[in-house]
C-alpha cells in the first residue's frame, strides 16, 4: 500500500522504561540497531498498527504499555534505490512514519524477540533517550532525529523510587540482571 507520492504508511515505536530510557533492538544478524517499526495494513489506523507490530517485533500487548504521545504529522524517509526490489523500482520511494512514545509499564522479561517464526531483533538493551545515531542506518537518521526530538516535549523525569536497570545486552526473552531485579516474570502454565 503506497500513497501517490510512492511512501508506504508505517509506525515507528519509541519504548520508555521508567529512567526515560528507550528501547534498543540490533537487528537479526546485523550490526546495526533501531526502534521497533512497521507498516500500516490496509483498514489499520496507525494506533492499531503500532500494537500489532509491538507484538510481533517485541512481543509487548497492550497491556504492557501506556502510550504517551504520538508525532503530529507523518515523518518520511527516501529508501536508497540499491535497497529496493527491483519490480518495485520507479513506484516505491520509502516509508512516511507515525511514531509513538510509550512508557513500559511491563516487566522486562515481558519482551518476547522469538514470538514469531521470523522476528526482527535477535538482541536488546535500554539505552539513554538520544541513541547514537551513527549505528542507525544512515537514511533513517534523520527521521529518527525529528521524532525524538518532537515526542522529548512528553518526557518527565524519571519516576521516583523506580529500579534503575543495568544498560547491558539481552538476547531472546528471559530476565536481565539488574542493580535492583524487577519481580521475575512466572513462568507459562503448562496444559
């Protein structure tokens, strides 16, 4: 589903913990590192998209999140040629983004990366609100620029008493280790 201009509809999610950290996610056998995104379906609206591809992506439901604010407009970037499929060449231009700011009020061992049969991230972490943009890929450091810089006006301080969290890497979907662990998540009911 592209617009006329040839962008396709998308969500970007910027994931909050309770230190205004945000979600890191270093992609499937890649050494680069983004926020969790994805495209609008057709009939979707982009609040519908963004829990959807929450989680598939990360394996967050709504429950786990509260949404904080959104960025006004659509956000675009141009996708370069030698990443595009060639039957699409001429139409597809890149994504046009509405990003969402949401505070996580799960547990961290509520992230699932293997959820789906082919999942995006093999690896997380929490990471400071401005993300050194020299590992996103380089057509998308714009847009990521604009949106943090548009939803930083949503930002509070870091909630009082709240457990600040080892910055360090995690893989798959069990708990990290912590100054101050977090209740461990039960494990699944077995039938």
């Amino acid at each position: 589903m592209l617009d006329r201009e040839g962008f396709r509809p998308n969500v970007g999610i910027i994931l909050l913990n309770t230190q205004n950290e945000v979600w890191w996610g270093k992609r499937v056998r890649e050494h680069s590192w983004q926020f969790p995104q994805g495209g609008i379906k057709y009939g979707e609206t982009p609040e519908q998209a963004m829990f959807r591809e929450l989680e598939e992506e990360i394996g967050l439901k709504a429950e786990h999140v509260k949404i904080i604010g959104r960025t006004r407009d659509w956000l675009r970037y141009e996708v370069p040629d030698h990443f595009i499929k060639r039957d699409v060449r001429g139409h597809y231009r890149g994504q046009k983004q509405i990003w969402f700011l949401l505070r996580m009020v799960g547990r961290d061992c509520d992230v699932n990366l293997r959820l789906t049969e082919h999942p995006e991230f093999d690896a997380w972490r929490w990471h400071d609100y401005w993300v050194p943009l020299d590992v996103v890929i380089e057509f998308k450091r714009d847009v990521y620029q604009r949106a943090l810089q548009e939803l930083s006006r949503f930002l509070t301080r870091p909630l009082q008493n709240a457990p600040h969290h080892a910055r360090h890497l995690r893989t798959g979907h069990g708990p990290r280790a912590s100054t101050q662990s977090p209740p461990a998540c039960a494990e699944p009911e077995k039938k």
